[in-house]
C-alpha cells in the first residue's frame, strides 16, 4: 500500500467545544491528530498547531502551536510543567481581534 495515502489517511480532526468569540459569533476548537510514529524529528519540532480555532467566513483565526514553545523553551519563560499544562487545559492562542 501506499505509504503516502496511509499517512494521510492517518490525520484526523476532532470537534472540541464550540465558543463565542467577539460579537457573540461561534466559532469551533478542534484537536488535529496526526501520527508521529516514524516521522523526522525536523517535522515533529515544526509540526504547527495541534489545536485550532476555526471561525466560519473567516478561517482559522486561533491555535496552540505547544511543540513549538516546547522547543523553543530555553529562550522563553516557559517550562515542562507549563507546556503539559496548556496540553491539559487545551489553550489556544487568539487573534486579538477576535477577542
């Protein structure tokens, strides 16, 4: 089988809860899924977001992009305990006119 088509056969996205954002309007949260078995470290540092906020006529307006601070985390204020706790909590970055 195609080693290609099972990898994208393999991601996946979930509806995590539905939230209002500026004006009332709904906008969705959702959890990507992709396996990392196999893959190069290089992708997996610069996978992008886990989660993202979706807004219905305006696309993707929000994520988490966690790996990425978890990489970076020598040169930020941020540690272990905080990367697995924005995990937990499934925070997600939103742009500030969305608000």
């Amino acid at each position: 089988m195609n080693v290609l088509f099972d990898f994208l056969r393999g991601k996946r996205k979930y509806l995590l809860e539905v939230i209002r954002v500026r004006n009332e309007e709904l906008a969705y949260q959702f959890w990507t899924y992709t396996d990392w078995y196999g893959q190069d470290p290089e992708f997996k540092i610069n996978r992008g977001s886990d989660r993202f906020v979706y807004l219905p006529g305006q696309g993707i307006i929000g994520g988490s992009f966690d790996f990425y601070f978890y990489f970076h985390r020598k040169k930020l204020p941020i540690g272990y305990a905080d990367f697995m706790q924005n995990i937990k909590e499934e925070k997600v970055m939103i742009a500030d006119n969305y608000k």
